[in-house]
C-alpha cells in the first residue's frame, strides 16, 4: 500500500518535472460552414475601416451559405500577449489576423501561421514583389501585404516661406536647417525627431550605409556599430538637442508622439508616413504642409525608407482553411484595398491599383517615390521580436540623445545585445 | 518556560495542524505550485516556441540565473529597486503614521473627511491613478505646472525627478493602508493604560514612545513588511508614468526590467529566474527583519 502510493507520488512529481507545453499546433481542419473568426488591429479612428470591413463580411456572408464572420478589433499595444495566448491555445485563436510585418518571423517560428499558396490567385501576381517580401520568411509566403506603409519628409510651407528656406537637399542639411528655423521661431521644433522613433531613425543609417544586422552564413550578425550606421546614428542623435528639439520634450517620444508634435503646430519638419496624411489634414498643420521624399547622403538621393505595412494570414490552427484563405483573398483583394485606400488612406500592395491611386491623388507622389527608390526591412528572425520587445534601438538612440552617453559605447552594448539576441 | 508547558504545546501543535490542513492545501495549491512551476520554468530554455511546441525543451539548469547574474545591468536595476523601495517605504510608513496620530486627535468631521480622501486614493486602481497623475503633472497642460508657473518642465524626464514623482505616487496609494491599520492600533489601546502612564508621570513624548510604541509593534511589523514586498514589485506606476522605464532604461526598477527583457520579449525562462531572485530576496528581507526585532524586543 506504502509502495503503491510512493510509486503514484513520484510519477506524478517525474511527469510535472517539465514546464508545460501545449504540443504541436493541430494543422486544423477545413470545415465549409460556420463562424469564420477575424482578429483586426484596432485604429485611432476605426469608423472607416469598420465600414470597409462590414461591406467585406456581407459580401462573404452572402457568397457562403450557413457561414457568419466575427470580426474582433485587438489593440495594437498588446497585441504580442493576444497572439501569443491564441498560438498557445488555438482554440481561442482567430481563422484569420491582421499582424504587423516586422512580427511576421517571430509569429512563424512560434508555430501561428500556415503557409500560403497563392497558386490559382491571378490578383497575386500584380502584388509588389519587393513589399511581398515582408511577408515572406525563407522564401514561404505567410502573409499577404495588406498595405504598406512609407514614411517620408513633411514640412511647414508657412515657415519655410516666411523664413525664405527650401527642403533639405541632404540628410546633412537637415540639422542645420532645423536650428535656423528653432532660432527664430522658438516656439517650434525645427525637426519633431523621438528618441524612441526607430523607424524615423533607421533612414539616416541606411542612407549612409549602415544597417541594422547583415547576414552572414544564414545567421544574423549586428551591423549597428559600424562606422557607416554609426555615422547615421550620429546625424539622427544631433536632431534631440536643445537647439532644434530639446531632449526633456522629445527623447521620449516614438513615432506616434513625433507626429502628434507637428500635427498640434509646435513642429516646423518631421518624418511622417503616408498612413499619418489623413490625420495630419485634420490637424493645427492642415493646408500648411507639404511632403518630400526624405533625402538621401548626396543631393538627389532618397534615404531608403523603412517598409512597414501590415499583412493578412490564416492561422495554422484554423478549422476551416478554405474558407479562411477565401476571405483573405477578398479582404486583401484588390477591390478592398482600394476601398481601404479611400477610407483610411492605406497605400495598396497590388502595382496597378498602387499606380491607379497615385495618378489620382497627387499628394501620394512622395512617397511612391519613395517606395520606388528601395525599401528596407528589418531582419527576418524570430530573435527580431526579441530585439524590439528589449527596446534594443530605442535604448541606443536615448542613450547618446539624452543620457550624454558616447555613441561608440552606446553603439557596441547595442550590437552585444542584439547578437546575443540573434544566437538565441 | 518549563517543561510541562512544552509538552501542551506540543499536544496542542498536533491538534492545531489538523486544524490548519485545509487553509495549508489550500495554500500549497494556490501558492507552492505556481512557485514550482516558477522554479521549474528557470531551469529551461523556455520561449514562445517551447509553449507552442515547435522547438524542442532544453534544460539549462543554473542556465538563466549564470546569464542574469553576470548581467551588470541586472546589478544596476536590483540597486535602483532597493533604493525606490526604501524610499518608498519610509515615505508610506511616515505619512501613514502621521495621518493616524492626526487622526486619533481631530474632531470627527475633520477624520472623516481624512479617512474618505485616503479611502479613495486607496480605492483608485494603480493604472488609473499613475495616469491621473501623469494628467496632473503634464508638460504643458498640467495643473500642477500651471500652479507653479513652471509650464514645460517636464516631471518625467530627468531620473531622479521621475523617480521622485513615481515615488510620491506610490506613497499616495499605499499609505490608507497604514493609516487605517495604525489608527485602529492606536484606538484599541486600553484608556487605563495611558491613564496608568500619566499618573505615573509619562509625557506625551514618554507615552508615545515607551507604551504607544511598542503596543503597535506587531501591526508596525505587519505594514512594513507588506510595505516592503508591495514596493519591491511595484510595476504599474513605473511601467505607466514613465512609459516602460524611463529614458534609455534609467528609472527601471526590476519588475518591470523582468517584463521588459524576458515575458515581453518571449524569453520565459528567463524571466522566471527573475522572478525566482526577488522572492527569495523578499523571503531574505523579511525573515531578517523579524530576527532583528525578535533580537531587539520581546516576541511577536
């Protein structure tokens, strides 16, 4: 009785003896009917893409009999912690989810998303090759862009004639152009530049040739500290000072903030994408602004821009598959991107739908020049997740903006940091 | 003590965990197994991919713990940690203390208006305090700049500032704690003892400090050490006010260090080695504490 007890105690404390694993995700199943769920990512001002998406649902709903669409808005801010919950537990999971591209490699390795054939879509061959590449990781496509985003230059027409200024021809004019107008204009920012605006920052590196990590032998090892990133850090850095945006007000700030700085009026320039348009015209700065592709290290040069957008996948773990990659086909379609574009002003992935809304709405020209001159992209690992999550970049740039740290310091923690990160 | 005493309560142990049994289950499943599996957690390579099954379990043993101990950064934010907490602690236990001596002296209106302003900022849930705070002590639009005429100072900038607003904060919240509790110590002080003092020629300073005292000791012990542990972990306030630790890093404190470096950025194993270290340094606080009064004073 003793030993049969002692026998149960122990396989019971042997079989704990490892942490809990939910096993290999079931590949799913592929049945027709049903409620297809969707997650989307929540907007500041979400009326329009609700509107879009409820035409998309209908139109599904009534193409498939006995087939209903839940469609559930995440936030942005925590949407790691709900895909992680849905990759842990794909019963909670959605069938379909939009998802942000630099997330794509960590939601891959952590078993979240199916691969996607897109064989048999004649859309898919108009969709950018170099923006479908975000939504690849070794060469498998897992998500379709949806849309991207591009940033680009935007600055005050008022200030820059009343001041009798032109737009930065260089990435180095832009510093001291920036100070003129902070000198006599006070109240302004010259540039609204954030400490913790990575991908307003990551243009000045790769413009001078730097970038953040370089593959070497399939592995990735950081490029942050060279001297050429070093050299793009050094010219971003310099924009958060007190001279042109004084580290107390923008050290803190990311990209949303930056914006937000010049959408109130307080800023004469910032680095913008093409998705803040809408927001921007229904601000302080409304009808004073225009926008420049974001200058390069030579005069005529285009600082190559950070590729963001955001995909549309099928999650691995879906009940019905079929239906799912049917409904990402419509949503992601031609047709709702367009839609998407008048509503939300999302740029479409799609060549000739892109081309079509760039010929109508000349304010786009920017940034399709941009986009057209290369784009760049963070590195596709899981371990990028990781680098983002630590505030790896973020850290480096407060650090030299506004802890007085010496950027050669600042710069070799970073890519011990990362390439710790990266050999996980 | 003689022995026959010993005896009866050893006689008396016996029955009294009997009686204890079902609130000691009920503790060991609510609280040793979560702190198994902790434990059990630091000791793998435990990331979003072991959870999800598409990599394989590798045991490192003191793995995590040789990375976060060689880490100086680690060393830097436990350092900061101690010292918020230390400061937040004495803040708390001063404000609590003093509110309830003020307390056992104004009239009933003047308490209760007291109690209900400390009952509210009790009653205010962290994430929605730290934010009220953060309206308040805004930039630009904050009253409390407006107050000052120092519109564009920015609280939540310069470290020690920042540390200094969230610190206040913490206080803030935490202190009705105290003062309820002290306040109700101080009530429950029979009158004839404070009576028998005066008579035997105790001042108010001779009262306070050789019977009010040391009658509150136990409920003293009680709210510093749930103080201590409370202020060790604090997450919401730095994580909210100074928007996940501050410029570069500097007003981290290691909750939030831990959620930054290890569950964030999936790396759980890691992260549970963290929190492993702040429990036992938590047990070590606390057992220290109470050898050192046991040591200065009779028994609790």
């Amino acid at each position: 009785m003793r030993f049969a007890a002692a026998v149960v105690v122990s396989a019971v404390v042997l079989a704990g003896c490892a942490p809990v694993q939910s096993g290999s995700a079931p590949s799913g199943g592929d049945e027709r009917s049903g409620q297809l769920r969707v997650w989307l990512f929540d907007e500041v001002n979400r009326g329009p893409k609700e509107a879009v998406v409820k035409e998309a649902v209908t139109a599904f709903e009534q193409a498939h009999q006995g087939v209903t669409v839940d469609v559930q808005y995440i936030q942005v801010q925590t949407r790691a912690e709900r895909f992680k919950a849905a990759f842990s537990d794909p019963r909670s999971a959605p069938d379909v989810a939009e998802f942000g591209n630099t997330d794509l490699a960590g939601y891959v390795a952590g078993g979240g998303f199916a691969e996607l054939d897109l064989g048999g879509w004649g859309e898919a061959e108009d969709l950018l090759p170099a923006v479908l590449d975000t939504g690849k990781v070794d060469g498998k496509v897992y998500g379709v862009p949806w849309y991207v985003g591009v940033r680009a230059l935007y600055y005050r027409t008022d200030v820059f004639q009343e001041l009798n200024l032109r737009p930065p021809a260089t990435l180095d004019e832009i510093a001291p152009l920036a100070r003129r107008i902070r000198a006599a204009k006070p109240d302004l920012l010259g540039i609204s530049a954030g400490g913790k605006y990575t991908y307003g920052a990551m243009p000045f590196v790769w413009a001078n040739g730097g970038d953040i990590a370089r593959e070497e032998g399939g592995k990735y090892v950081s490029a942050i500290d060279s001297a050429e990133s070093k050299a793009g850090l050094r010219q971003y850095t310099e924009l958060i000072a007190d001279d042109i945006c004084p580290p107390a007000q923008c050290a803190g700030n990311g990209g949303d903030a930056s914006v937000e700085a010049f959408r109130a009026g307080k800023a004469a320039m910032v680095v913008g994408g093409d998705f803040n348009r809408k927001s921007v015209d229904a601000s302080a700065a409304a009808g004073k602004y225009a926008v420049v592709p974001l200058p390069g290290k030579e005069a005529g040069e285009i600082a190559p821009a950070f590729a963001g957008g955001n995909l549309l996948g099928v999650m691995r773990g879906s009940e019905r598959k079929t239906l799912a990659n049917e409904f990402l086909r419509l949503l992601g379609g031609k047709e709702y991107q367009r839609r998407m574009f008048d509503a939300m002003g999302n740029l479409p992935t799609f060549g000739d739908v892109q081309a079509e809304v760039a010929r109508a709405n000349p304010v786009l020209e920017p940034f399709i020049a941009t986009l057209e001159a290369g784009t760049r992209f963070v590195p596709v690992t899981p371990n990028w997740a990781k680098i983002d999550a630590q505030a790896v970049l973020p850290t480096l740039l407060q650090q030299v903006a506004a802890g007085g740290e010496d950027l050669d310091k600042a710069a070799a923690a970073a890519a011990d940091q990362m390439n710790a990160a990266f050999a996980s | 003590m003689d022995k026959s005493v010993l005896r009866t309560a050893k006689g008396d142990g016996r029955i009294a965990f009997a009686y204890l049994a079902p609130a000691l289950l009920v503790l060991v499943g609510l609280m040793g197994y979560p702190i198994y599996q902790l434990v059990l957690i630091s000791l793998f390579d435990y990331g979003q991919e072991q959870v999800s099954g598409g990599a394989p379990l590798t045991f490192l043993g003191a793995g995590n713990y040789a990375t976060l101990l060689s880490d100086a950064r680690f060393w830097s934010v436990l350092g900061q940690t101690v010292g918020f907490a230390a400061v937040c602690v004495a803040g708390t236990l001063l404000v609590g203390a003093a509110l309830a001596v003020l307390a056992t002296r104004v009239r009933t209106w003047a308490r209760m208006v007291l109690f209900l302003a400390a009952l509210g900022a009790w009653a205010t849930p962290a994430v929605a305090g730290s934010t009220i705070w953060l309206f308040l002590f805004d930039a630009n639009l904050g009253f409390v700049n407006e107050v000052l005429g120092t519109t564009g100072l920015s609280w939540t900038y310069d470290k020690w500032m920042a540390f200094g607003l969230v610190a206040a904060q913490v206080i803030w919240c935490s202190f009705p704690f105290v003062l309820v509790t002290l306040y109700a110590g101080i009530k429950a002080i029979p009158g004839e003892v404070l009576e028998a003092a005066e008579l035997d020629g105790a001042g108010a300073v001779g009262t306070a400090t050789k019977v009010i005292l040391p009658l509150l000791r136990p409920l003293l012990v009680v709210v510093t050490i749930q103080s201590i542990i409370w202020d060790f972990k604090v997450f919401t306030q730095i994580y909210v006010m100074t928007s996940g630790g501050g410029i570069a890093g500097r007003n981290l404190v290691l909750n939030v260090y831990a959620y930054q470096q290890a569950f964030a950025a999936s790396e759980y194993g890691l992260g549970a080695s963290i929190g492993v270290v702040m429990t036992a340094l938590l047990l070590l606080v606390t057992l220290g504490y109470l050898r050192a009064l046991r040591r200065s004073g009779e028994a609790l």
